[in-house]
C-alpha cells in the first residue's frame, strides 16, 4: 500500500498467517511465541524501515526456514499446495469442457480464473477453506465490479500481455482464461509471471510447470520473494515487461495490494477482496469479486 508503514488493520492478518506458518512446521508453544515476538519487532520496525506486510510475511518465513536449517528454496507449504493442486485439478476437465461450450469463452475464463483467486491461505485461516463449495457454485458468482468491457477494448489491440499470477490451485484456472485468450487472439504474445521462492502458497517456476502453464504460454520467474509484486523488489527482466507491456493483469490481492499505487490504464486486477482494508482501496465490499481497471 502507499501509506507508510503498516495499517493497523493489518495486523491481525499478520498474526493469523505468522501462526499458520508455525501449525505447518508443528511449532510447539514456545516456538510460536518466539515466532510472533519476532513478526511484532518487524511490525514495530515497518514504518521506520519502510516496511510492509509481505516484508513481514517474508521475514516470518525466513525465520522459520533458518531455524530448521533450510535456505529460501525450502517450501514451508508445500504439502498444502500438494493439496489445493489435487483439489483444484479435480474441477479442471468439467470447466474445460464448460469453457469448450461457452458463447463466450473469455467472460467465462474470467469468471474461472477469478473464482479461483478463493484458493488463498495468505487471507484464510489455515484450513478453514472449502474449494469445493466455492467452486460448486461457480455459475452463481457475481462481480462487485467488472470492467470486462475495457479490457476487451484493449485486448484487440495488443501484442504483449503480462500475467502476473498468484496462488498453486488458482493457476489451474489462470490456464484456462490464457488458453482462451490464446485461442481468440492467436498473435497475442502471454508472459506469465510467478514467485521467485516459494512463500506461502504462491506459485512458483515449480507449481507453474506441474500446473501445464508452459504449455499455454511463457513463464517467468519476476524475481519477487514476497507474496506480492513490489516493482522495485522484482528481476529486471519483470520490470522491463511491465513497462513495456499492453496490458496486464494482476491476480490476487497480494498484487492488487502492492501495484495498486502504480498501476495504469493497461493493469486490470482480478481478484476476490478478502479484507476490509483492500475493500476500501477498491471501493468493493469484502467478499466481492471484482475485475478493475487500475487508474
């Protein structure tokens, strides 16, 4: 976010995903508390230092991966993210063929890769998700806001679109709004972007393989370690296509939370607003979907 340091609004988010972090390491209660205590001193740090949430987040996790002798390539979640690739996989061949069916493939794919975004354990308490309900009732979401139309504007004319992705799970879905894309605009050149290192149950080089991405399009690495896209933060390459890109589109809160301050016309965030602090940045209510034009 642009505000310096971290909104108290914030904070209790960043309790619930340091404490996670801990259940998935089985932390023992002095383990946690030492882990919180850590989370509250870069808290306290956050404005003086510059900091924001996915630095905290990041820190927690380097912390973790210290204490149990790994480097950043050591992946805390990675039989959590195991588990929302199976479940999300299991929907894949019925929204394939529904997507196959639709009048409108790309609506329908925008809806898809949206729905998906609900895959998220960095806004969800740990194991408190239903996919299965979620996704169930797919054909009844509505959007809070949608700017589809805009984005189709643009989209007839661009050569280079930047995908910038999210969670393991969701970009099972994110696959399939590329492919329809790709089969629309057949020279329209998709570059999806992924972490660099695993944090939480973001997606990496890894999950976007075994996830079939390549097939769709060209992935890469945009060099960020945080569960966000801070442009400064972030591969040279990655800055470079975000400059020169036609349009973008943001997945997620964590990269609707750190581009909204630079986005432009050609960024479109899609999302599902999971608080009431990214509510109010996107003038949405919590829970709503929303597919926006950033300004």
């Amino acid at each position: 976010m642009s505000l310096k340091g971290i909104h108290p609004s914030c904070y209790s988010c960043i309790i619930q995903q340091v404490r996670s972090a801990a259940k998935t390491v089985s932390y023992n209660l002095e383990q946690e508390q030492e882990l919180l205590n850590n989370a509250l001193e870069s808290i306290l740090k956050a404005r003086k230092e510059g900091l924001q949430v996915q630095h905290i987040i990041r820190y927690a996790t380097d912390y973790v991966q210290k204490k149990l002798h790994k480097d950043r390539d050591f992946d805390l979640y990675s039989d959590i993210k195991r588990n929302s690739h199976e479940r999300a996989l299991s929907f894949i061949t019925r929204f394939t063929h529904e997507l196959e069916m639709s009048s409108n493939p790309i609506s329908y794919g925008i809806r898809l890769a949206a729905a998906g975004n609900i895959i998220d354990f960095g806004a969800k308490a740990h194991g408190s998700l239903n996919i299965e309900q979620e996704l169930n009732s797919i054909d009844s979401l509505v959007f809070g806001r949608t700017d589809e139309a805009l984005f189709i504007d643009k989209l007839r004319n661009s050569k280079l679109l930047l995908y910038i992705a999210d969670n393991v799970g969701e970009i099972l879905f994110d696959r399939l709004l590329i492919k329809a894309l790709k089969q629309k605009y057949s020279d329209l050149n998709i570059i999806v972007a992924v972490r660099d290192k695993p944090i939480i149950n973001d997606a990496t080089l890894d999950d976007a393989f075994e996830a079939g991405l390549f097939k769709e399009a060209k992935v890469i690495s945009s060099g960020s370690v945080l569960p966000g896209t801070i442009l400064g933060e972030t591969s040279e390459e990655f800055q470079n296509l975000f400059k020169s890109a036609d349009l973008i589109v943001s997945k997620g809160q964590g990269n609707f939370e750190t581009l909204l301050s630079v986005a432009d016309n050609r960024v479109f965030f899609l999302l599902r607003i999971k608080c009431e602090t990214m509510a109010s940045l996107a003038q949405q209510k919590t829970g709503d979907l929303v597919f926006m034009q950033g300004r």
